[in-house]
C-alpha cells in the first residue's frame, strides 16, 4: 500500500506565492501579466488538493473512454462480485443518480482504495 498523498508543503508554497501576487496586483503594472499567474497559481492549488482528496499519485493508471461502439451512447457502471458476475441488474448510483460515464471521460486506478475518502 502507497503511502497517504500529504502536499501540505506545495501548498504552503503556492499559498505564499498566491498572496504574494494578490498584493503585487494592487497596485502594480503589467496586471495582465500577474493576473494569468494569480489564476495559474490557484488551478494549481484546486489539482493539489484534488490529487490529496482523492490520493491520486503521479504514478496512478489513468485510462481514457473511446467512443462507445454506437456513437452518443454511454458506459454503465455495475458492482460485481468475486466472480465477474453483476450483484444487481441496477447499474451504480452514486448520491441518488446514475453513473455513467461517455467518450472521453477517464479512469483513475489508483491501486490503495484503503487511503481514499469515506463519504
């Protein structure tokens, strides 16, 4: 099993640069400029917390979805027992709705399910 994902440094490092910026932006020229790296710097607050919610490492299996053999349809998630075989001919609900997933959506296999987030 991986080791629990901590980015608590790189996220200390991004939030002093993050004020740093917001105070060089109040009065400074060349806003366009700092403001780019404002939202670059807080896109990358958002993937590192993402990544530590859901303990996503840099070495995880990430997969694509291609197109579904018929063009608009979609791919049903279904629980399955130790066999392969469906425990319910309800596809997966997740918060009260259907999931499903289409083209272009990806599969992260993170491999250490014990780390993740109980909800």
């Amino acid at each position: 099993m991986k080791h629990r994902l901590e980015l608590g440094a790189a996220s200390t490092i991004l939030r002093a640069a993050q004020q740093e910026t917001a105070a060089k932006l109040r009065g400074a020229e060349g806003r366009e400029a700092l403001l780019e790296t404002k939202r670059q710097i807080d896109l990358a607050l958002r993937c590192l917390a993402l990544c530590q919610t859901y303990q996503i490492h840099p070495d995880a299996a990430i997969d694509v979805l291609p197109w579904p053999s018929t063009a608009y349809g979609e791919f049903a998630l279904f629980d399955l027992d130790e066999s392969g075989v469906p425990t319910s001919e309800r596809s997966l609900h997740v918060d009260g709705r259907e999931l499903t997933c289409g083209a272009g959506d990806l599969l992260v296999r993170v491999g250490h399910v014990f780390n993740l987030p109980h909800k």
